[in-house]
C-alpha cells in the first residue's frame, strides 16, 4: 500500500502515522520526493482500513500495491534513484560508461587497460577476479590476487572498481571494491541476495539468463529488504532462440524497467551479443532506449584474453564507441 502525503504536513502528524502503521507490525518506506513525501507499507496491510487513512487531514491518496515487489517499485518511490560512487553518479539522468576485461589477468594487464578506458571516458574499472565459468577446467580467476590487481589500477588511475562477488565467504575481500557485481548465474542466490543486502555499498545486479523481470525485480527487492537500497539493475542478454549471437539482448527491458522501478538500469553489450563487432551498434541502441549506463568488456590483446576475448573491444575500439554513445545522448 502507497500513502502519498499532501505537500508540506506537519512532520509530528507524519510521524505519528509512521508510528501507528509500525505498530500494526507493518514495515514504512519513506520517499522524501521534491514535493511530497510517499509513505511505501511492507508486510499484511489487508488488515489497514483505507478509507480511515485517506480520510486523515494530512493523506492525499492511498492506493495498494498488487505488486509483490514493494521497495524497488516505482510506486513506492517515484523519484528516479541515483547512485553514488565517489563522484560518479548514475540513475536519474546520470550516465556512467564502466569498462575494462573479463577477467583481470595480471597487474599490467588491467592498470593499461585502466588508463586506456579512462582516457577514452569510462567513468569506472571493471574486471572479473573470481570468474563464474561453465567448464570447470577453464581459468577461474586470479581471486584474492586479482583484487589487489584491481586496487592497484583504482590508486593509479582514480576510477572506481566493478567486480564480481560469487560467494559469501569472500565478501571480507570485498571491503574496497566500489561496486559489487552479482552476475548473472547467481541472481537468484537468494542467500548472496541478503548478504550484500547488509553491506553498504552499490550492488550491480544482473539479470539472470532465464530470469523474467519480474524475478529480476524480486532479487533487487532481497537486497533492498535487508537494507541495501543502492541496486543498480543489468540487462545482459537472455537465452531465446538466438544461433549466431550469445544471448538476445532484451532492449525492451530498459523502458520496462524505468516504468516498474526506480532503480538505474544498465546494458551489457558484450555478455548480451558474445561478438565484439556487435558490442557498439548494440551499446548505441542501449543508450537510445535510455540506459542508465554500459559495461563493456575491453582488453589490450583479446587474441589472447583467458576469457571473453571474442566480445572484448580493443582500447582504441573503445574509445572510438565511447565518442559515439556521447554523440547520441546528445541528441536523446
Ligand atoms: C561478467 O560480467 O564478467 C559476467 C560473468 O557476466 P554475466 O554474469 O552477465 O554472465
Ligand atoms: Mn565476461
């Protein structure tokens, strides 16, 4: 159930309301709007009288949410979120191009790729270091060694690092990481979900590969329940009927996704398409429909990434696309 206050109540009378709906056991979310103020109730509001709520001086309107996700929903909070990470910003307006390798390979690697995609205007780092792959026989990630790797390239270039978070017992780990990715394979790690929902930083959420919206947006909602309001959502590419690309990029998805939630939405061209020629012409279209932001898998010599190079961009490739995105958000 919403309650949208009229403009400018008295905040005693605000709290009061907070208070008694806590008293009946419900949880309040509250959206401090530039207007007015939306009050979000989580849990059995079939128990709450409407008609008595909507009749108190200081309610506007009351309306309940069919929905079974409630804090990521845009009903409940009609202001775009927007994220911070250091002084990168991306949600309600705020674009932010993340870039770098699969998989960080050693520290040279991933400080020149670093350097390459922040000349070429990538806001944040990015680079596997526990890697989720299908054959168990393939590298899996430098881990620990990697994260230094990453940390390493953040003090030498100042941009903040995205990467990939697989189990709880590694979030210790993850104490200087600016954002934590959970891939695609673990979206529904309901486990992971309310772990990194205790953690206070931004959690890059990516939509599993045979994973509705619906589900996408119930995962945010795990994180976001346990106390995690800083979820950015990924759109990386389902499993369809595809044969020459690696998924079905959902484009839809995005202006979906505005309109269901508050939340910043990005693309992920590499993972969505497998085939590097195809990354820019699919990152175009991300940043038309209105993506909050890419990420993009770059590598300085994908003949011989451990992972992904036939989706990786070389540098220059990079920076010549990075030109382009900033060219049609101009014009959008
Ligand atoms: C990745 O970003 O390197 C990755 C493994 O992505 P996804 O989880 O989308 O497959
Ligand atoms: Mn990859």
């Amino acid at each position: 159930m919403i309650i949208a206050l009229k403009p400018g109540v008295d905040a005693g009378k605000e709290k009061q309301l907070i208070d008694w709906f806590k008293e009946m056991g419900l949880g309040v979310h509250t959206s401090v709007g530039s207007e007015r103020t939306v009050l979000g109730l989580i849990g059995d509001t079939s128990k709450v009288d409407m008609e008595l709520v909507e009749s108190l001086e200081i309610v506007d309107s009351v309306k309940r949410v069919s929905e079974t996700f409630k804090m990521c929903n845009r009903k409940f909070h009609p202001e775009d979120t927007v994220i911070s990470v250091g002084d990168v910003k991306i949600g309600g307006g705020n674009f932010a191009i993340m870039a770098g390798p699969c998989s960080v390979e050693s520290e040279k690697q991933i400080v020149e790729v670093a350097r390459d995609v922040k000349a070429a205007g990538a806001a944040i780092l990015r680079g596997g270091a526990f890697k989720p792959r299908t054959s168990p026989y393939d590298f899996q990630g430098l881990k620990a060694e990697g994260l230094e790797y990453l940390k390493i390239a953040k003090q030498e270039t100042g941009l903040p690092i995205v990467t990939e978070l697989m189990s709880i017992t590694d979030i210790p780990l993850f104490e200087d990481v600016d954002i934590i990715q959970i891939g695609a394979r673990n979206m529904q790690n309901f486990n992971l979900l309310q772990e990194v929902g205790k953690l206070n930083k931004p959690i890059l959420l990516k939509r599993g590969l045979a994973n509705t919206l619906k589900e996408l947006l119930m995962s945010a909602e795990y994180i976001m329940a346990n106390g995690n309001e800083n979820v950015i959502l990924c759109e990386r590419g389902i499993r369809t009927y595809s044969d020459y690309t690696r998924n079905t990029l959902d484009l839809s998805a995005v202006p979906m996704l505005h309109e269901l939630s508050h939340l910043p939405v990005i693309v992920d061209p590499s993972h969505a398409t497998g085939i590097a020629r195809l990354v820019p012409p699919m990152a175009l279209a991300a940043t038309a429909a209105g993506a909050d932001g890419l990420i993009i898998e770059v590598h300085n010599d994908p003949m011989h990434a451990l992972c992904d190079g036939a989706q990786s961009l070389r540098p220059e490739e990079f920076a010549t696309l990075a030109g382009k995105i900033n060219a049609v958000r101009t014009v959008i």
